[in-house]
C-alpha cells in the first residue's frame, strides 16, 4: 500500500480520515504523527467548532427566552380574564404568581445568556410535559401552548394528536370520574428541552477550558 503525506491534508480532512481509517492501516501511525505533530492546531479548531455549535445552540435559547417571557404576559392576561369572568380562585392567584415570576425569570437568564441558571428554563419546560386527566382531576401546565400527544384511557383506549392555544395552569377536581380520560405529553416543551440541554453543556466544556470571557458570559 502506498503511504500517504498527510502533511498537506487540512485539520477536517486529517479529522475526517482519522473517523474512517482502519486502524490496522499502514497510514494509520502516520496520521496519528501527523495529528500529534499539529495538535495547537487540532485544539483550535475543536474549540472553534464547539463555539459554532454553542452559538447555534445559544441562538435557539434565545428565542426560547423570549417565548417565556411573552407566556409571563399571556399567564397574566389569562388571569385577569378569569378574574372578571369569577373564575378565579386563591389558587389559581398563587400559581400564576408562581407561573409568572418562573417565567419572566427564566426568560431574562436564557436572553442574557447566563447558563448558569438555565435550570429554570429547563424545569420550566419539563412541567409543561405531562397533561393528565385522570379519574376526577384534571390538571395542564402550559407557558403559551403546546402540540400534544395523547393516549386516551375512557371511554376508549386510543391515540390522538392535538395543539391547543392554553396559557397558564389549569387544576380541576370533579365530583364523579370524566367521561374522557387521557395522558398527554407535549412535543414542543421536548423539543425546548433538547434545545436547552445541549447549549448547557457546550457552555460548561467551553468554560472549563478557560475560553469564555467570564465578565461577558453567565
């Protein structure tokens, strides 16, 4: 086999390679040599590419922030109207300080990038998952609304598909067992979550390589 100079190979094509060489390849050795002998190279470029991957992460983050911030608004609203309608309870007032307050607070620390609290976003988003409807409770958690998968228990066993425009939290007992009985799990806080996850942990890599401002960044 004839070997090859790796030496004019650019640090992608020498990555690039290196994911689909054999390791009993006679080239094998000589490309390890060649990835040793440019390794500030390597490092860079691994730290450039995980800064595009966090930028990109960072850009769906932010829009996610705003979206809390603006479910902050709609969980208001939402309230106010169930106040004039005499729907409102001490409950329900509680919650949706609660609401509000974990919203608006989240929303700020994902547009002002400051990873550290992106907890709050993140639990945020796992409440909104599950939406149950079950024996004589019924209870909904949703920041601006959502894109449900449901299995339906009564009166008949199936699945359904639905999106709903439902701000706020919604908790309702029932003196006898509903008619319609389901579980359901939102897709579109999964999604947020997998968008927040990632950006968590390219931040923590970056920042534990001492390559992020720590006066510019959370």
């Amino acid at each position: 086999m004839k070997l090859i100079d790796y030496s004019q190979y650019s640090i992608d094509e020498l990555l690039d390679v290196k994911r689909s060489i054999d390791p009993n390849s006679e080239n094998f050795e000589s490309l390890l040599n060649e990835l040793s002998s440019r390794k500030e190279e390597v490092a860079a470029h691994q730290v450039k590419a995980k800064q595009k991957e966090l930028n990109i992460a960072e850009n769906r983050v932010l829009i996610i922030g705003y979206l809390q911030v603006i479910a902050a608004l709609a969980i208001t609203i939402t309230y106010f109207l169930s106040v004039f309608d005499g729907t409102a309870s001490l409950l329900s007032t509680m919650v949706t300080v609660v609401l509000v307050v974990l919203n608006i607070v989240a929303g700020i620390t994902a547009i002002r990038e400051k990873y550290k609290y992106y907890w709050l976003s993140i639990l945020n988003q796992a409440l909104q998952i599950p939406n149950i409807a079950i024996g004589t409770i019924s209870a909904k958690y949703s920041g601006l609304g959502g894109a449900y998968v449901s299995i339906h228990l009564a009166p008949q066993v199936s699945l359904g598909v639905d999106a709903s425009f439902s701000p706020g939290f919604a908790l309702y007992q029932y003196t006898a067992s509903m008619q319609s009985q389901f579980i359901s799990i939102d897709i579109l806080a999964i999604i947020f979550l997998g968008a927040l996850i990632p950006s968590v942990k390219a931040k923590v890599l970056l920042t534990h390589m001492s390559l992020l401002p720590h006066s510019s960044r959370g």
